[in-house]
C-alpha cells in the first residue's frame, strides 16, 4: 500500500486526529502580551507516568524555551490561546546533545496541576508505564505499518498582524520505514523524506523538533480502509538533514529512550 493510495478523507478523519490528540505546539514569548505574537519554538508528545503529566520534547526545544519568561500552548490548528508565566513548569533536561546530529537529545516539560485540567479536557495522554513490548526494534520493523512523524511546521504558522493573532497548525507526515538502531543507553532513528510539490510536504520540519514519531497500521479491502492499530509514539524527532534533491533525513529517538531511558529519569529525579 502506498501512501499516495490513501484517500484523504480517511487520512484526515481517521489517521491524523488520535495522533494529534497526544501532540501539541510549544510556543514561548517575552512579553505575555496578546497583541505581541509568541514564537514557535519546538513540539512535544503528551505523556503521564506516576500520576505525573509532562511534554516529551527535545531537550534543544527547552534550552530555546529557558530565556522567555511566558509560554504558550496549541492544542490543535487553533490560535495560540493563553499564556502562562514559565515559571509554572519545570524543565527537564534528560540528555544534553553532544552535538545536533548525534543527540542525545531528550527533555521533559512538567505540566502543573494548575493548568493540567484544560490540558486533560482537550488532549489525551500516552501512559509510559506497560510499553516494554514497543521496545523491540526488529519486532516493530518486521510488521508492516505506517510511519508518521508529528508536529508545528513553522513555515506553516501564519501571523495576521492586523488581527492580532497567529495560527499554528499540528501536522501529519508519513515517510518511509525507519532505520532503528542503538548508541550507548539510547536508541535512535532515521527517516528518509521526500519532498513533493503536489502535496502539503514543507521545505523544511523547522518547528516539529521535539514532536513524535508514530506508528499504525490500515488494512485495505476492495477500496475501504481501516485503522486495524492506533497509533503508538514510537520516538522523538529533534534534527532533520539538508535536502539532497528531493529528500530529507529527518533523526530523533526510538522506543527504547522513551520507554526505558525517560521512565528511569522520572523514577530518579522527578
């Protein structure tokens, strides 16, 4: 099955919603002033462990977030809603990258108790507790799926200055089956690309730093598709390649760092 098969309207109904139900858009600005527009600064996955809710992000993402003393939330393709002061969240930085290809790169933003309940009435949470089977590397690879990766495109974010607000839209992109593989305690992968001029597919992910990479599977009958499984957050996106004629390489984390490395970190320190 190829993606350009799948027909839009069960993308848009059936593949691209639960996944953004887990993901959202971070922006960060210095004023706190509605008439003075956030900047984007990176994406996040919404994950929950020990009764604790946090954004699973890149850490580059926090290190862009530190300087500003407000920051802002988009829970879907809305305009940036409400700003809270910084100092609500805790920052943690759960691997510093050694450099921005070669990570590590992995950070966790908590979500207060004071602001958790709007986060809960709009979004869902991916439980890191009970995911060891989605650590298995050759397990994932071995049956078909769908790969997409998750987050706020920059070039995409539309500032309307003579109406005072800026629109951030959560996009979906699949690409092509991830190479998986292992360095020290953390798992990462790569994902080629490509750029079509017929389709929504950006120049550049500039944005999705710290969104998800995920994986489902549909089955295809006699022109009827079906979900037969939901989406998983299988890893975290933080650098993408030059573009190489038509295609990028787009790297982040696998399984392995989210469910193993992050869980031991909150167990730790949190």
């Amino acid at each position: 099955m190829y993606v350009k098969d799948i027909p839009r309207e069960f993308w848009e109904d059936s593949i691209v919603p639960p996944i953004n139900h887990h993901s959202i858009a971070i922006l960060a600005s210095k004023t706190g002033n509605p008439s003075d527009p956030p900047e984007l600064r990176g994406s996040g996955s919404l994950v929950q462990y020990n009764d604790m809710y946090f954004i699973l992000t890149a850490q580059h993402v926090i290190k862009h977030l530190k300087p500003y003393p407000f920051i802002s939330f988009v829970f879907g393709e809305e305009i940036y809603r409400m700003m809270h002061k910084s100092s609500l969240f805790t920052y943690y930085e759960v691997a510093t990258p050694l450099s921005d290809v070669d990570g590590p790169d992995v950070g966790l933003i908590s979500i207060p108790e004071i602001v958790i309940g709007r986060f809960i009435q709009k979004k869902s949470f991916v439980n890191l507790g009970n995911k060891d089977y989605l650590t298995n590397h050759e397990s994932l690879l071995e049956k078909n799926g769908l790969w997409i990766i998750a987050g706020a495109v920059g070039e995409l974010t539309k500032l309307e200055l003579e109406k005072e607000r800026m629109i951030v839209a959560l996009m979906c992109y699949a690409g092509g089956t991830p190479n998986l593989f292992g360095v020290d305690d953390y798992d990462y992968y790569e994902m080629e690309t490509e750029y079509k001029p017929d389709t929504m597919t950006p120049n550049t992910f500039g944005g999705m730093s710290g969104g998800g990479l995920w994986k489902l599977r549909i089955a295809e009958n006699k022109g009827s598709y079906e979900l037969t499984e939901q989406p998983k957050l299988i890893g975290i996106n933080y650098h993408e390649s030059d573009r190489i004629e038509n295609i990028r390489t787009v790297r982040g984390h696998g399984p392995k760092t989210i469910y193993s490395v992050v869980k031991d970190y909150v167990d730790k320190f949190v």
